[in-house]
C-alpha cells in the first residue's frame, strides 16, 4: 500500500531540525507524497524550494525510493489581514510563473471564526469577511485561468464558500480541507467534484458527527491528510495499535518521539487505521481508492493546460 498526505506543512519550523529523518520514516511506511500548500506571499518561496530540492537532496536516505514533494501557492484567510492587491498580484505572477512545478492553488478559502476575532483587531468582522470573499474570489478565478485545482480552508463557512464554487464551477475541483461538516454539506461538495480531506479529527471519538458522516460517504469522495504540524491526533489513538499485523500488510507502528512536533506526516498511518476501521471496506482496497483519488484531483490531465 503507497500513501500520499494531501495536506503538510512541511516547509514549518517545527520540522526544520529533523526533516532527513522525518522524510526516511515516511519513506519507511510507504508515505511516498506529501502535498505542501503555502500559507502568505512571505513562505511562496520556501515551499517551492522545498519540492525543488527534497528529491535529490533526500535520495540516498530514502534507500533510493525518494519521497516526492509537490507545491501549491495561495494565501490563507488567517494571514491576509495586512495584504492587498499588490499581493494578489504577486501570487498570480508566481502561479503562472510556476505553473508546471506547482500541483493546486492553496490553501485558500473562508474562515468564519476568524471574521468573528475581527473586532480584536480594529476591524469589523463584515468588513474582515468581505476581504476574505475578495481574496477567495480572486484565488479561485486564478485556479480556472491556469486550470488548476484548489485546497480550501473552511470553518463556519460552508455556506460562505459554497456559492462561490457554485459561480466557478471548476474544471478539475479540488479538495475541502479538513471537512467536518454534515453529510448533507459533504453531499454538496462531491457533487461538484471535489474531494474532502480526512484528518485527526477522526481520531477524536467526541467527533461523532464527523466520522458518522465519513462512514457514509463514497469512498472515491475521500483523501488523507495530516495538516502538520497543526491538527495533533488524540490521545486515544497516539501509540495505540488499531489494526492487526496482517490488516496493516507490513505497516509499521508509529511512535512518536518526545522531541517529535504535535503531529508529523507520518501520522497519516494512524488516520488511515483509524478511518479502516470506520469503513466496510479492506484496507488494501481504502488504500488504493484514496490514492486513484489523489490521482484523479492531482494529476489527472495535468498536461491538459
């Protein structure tokens, strides 16, 4: 079974240290895509080097089987408070500039809490919220112009986000980072085509909701993702072994080091036994649907352009 996290923040401090390592783990385990969307026009470069010089750099740690990194370049609407349209226009340049390294435009998308903090800062939420509708607009519209996918940040924003994918309609979607919605909302966004990340948050048995929702889903709607180093597992499922030996077709177990970030990539294993468990299916056969998922949004077409 081969892996891919479709949501790392591998570029962040917290992995600075110890990424040789860290990349020879999921190597190890078979993790062999990690998808690193930027955050701010201030990490566009670090992401994008990032991908450039893992391969080579990593090779002769991975035993020759180097984990491949794959960029996306947007702006998160935690981090656009202080930018404007210059900045916008700096992202659009890169994108096209970079169009045959980079795999999606992201993260982008609403934050509805957020708008909600706004006041904190001298602004009102409706004017904090009509500046992220605007930067949302202006990503999604760069994403159909260079017929790329998009990776959407959500929270208290369903029904912010929707009508503006609806407006798009994107020709090769994306995927719903981190869904927690109902199943009626989840419903909403497959049918538009995009996929809906599957995290931590189904490690968390108070999550019933949520892995209510996963449980019913198609399992072609569904991709992993870690969000690391944000988004830790919970404590229930941190060393504990959730499938046996011969569900896990040679998987090994995950032990976090005490000096280890919150979350890691390789925690991806832990979110896949966790969501086996949950599915009536074998894992071999989540294993291979979640990766033609990953596929089909990622790499489907992508010479199309």
């Amino acid at each position: 079974m081969q892996f891919t996290d479709s949501h790392c923040h591998l570029d962040d401090e917290a992995f600075k240290e110890n990424l040789p390592a860290l990349l020879a783990q999921c190597a190890k385990l078979n993790i062999s895509r990690i998808i690193v969307p930027s955050i701010a026009p201030d990490n566009f470069s670090k992401v994008l080097n990032l991908a450039k010089h893992t391969p080579d750099d990593f090779n002769h740690i991975t035993n020759n089987n180097p984990i491949k990194v794959y960029p996306c370049l947007g702006i998160h609407p935690w981090f656009l408070q202080e930018l404007n349209d210059s900045h916008l226009a700096q992202l659009s340049k890169l994108v096209a500039k970079s169009r045959n390294e980079i795999i999606a435009v992201g993260e982008i998308g609403i934050d509805g809490a957020i708008a909600k903090q706004a006041i904190n800062h001298g602004q009102t939420p409706e004017d904090n919220l009509h500046h992220q509708q605007y930067f949302f607009d202006f990503q999604l519209n760069l994403a159909k112009q260079q017929n790329l996918p998009v990776i959407i940040h959500h929270r208290q924003s369903h029904d912010k986000i929707m009508p503006f994918l609806r407006r798009y309609q994107l020709a090769r979607s994306g995927i719903i980072h981190g869904f927690s919605g109902s199943y009626q909302q989840a419903m909403a966004y497959i049918d538009l085509g995009f996929k809906l990340g599957v995290g931590s948050t189904i490690t968390y048995s108070r999550a019933k909701k949520t892995i209510n929702t996963f449980k019913r889903l198609p399992l072609d709607s569904l991709v992993l993702e870690t969000d690391a180093p944000s988004m830790p597992l919970s404590r229930e499922v941190i060393g504990k072994e959730v499938l046996t030996n011969s569900e896990k077709n040679g998987q090994e177990s995950i032990e976090l080091k005490a000096d280890s970030p919150a979350n890691s990539p390789v925690n991806l294993i832990k979110i896949f036994e966790v969501l086996s468990i949950i599915r009536p299916e074998r894992p071999a056969e989540i294993a291979n649907q979640l990766e033609q998922n990953i596929e089909q949004i990622f790499f489907k077409d992508v010479n199309s352009f």
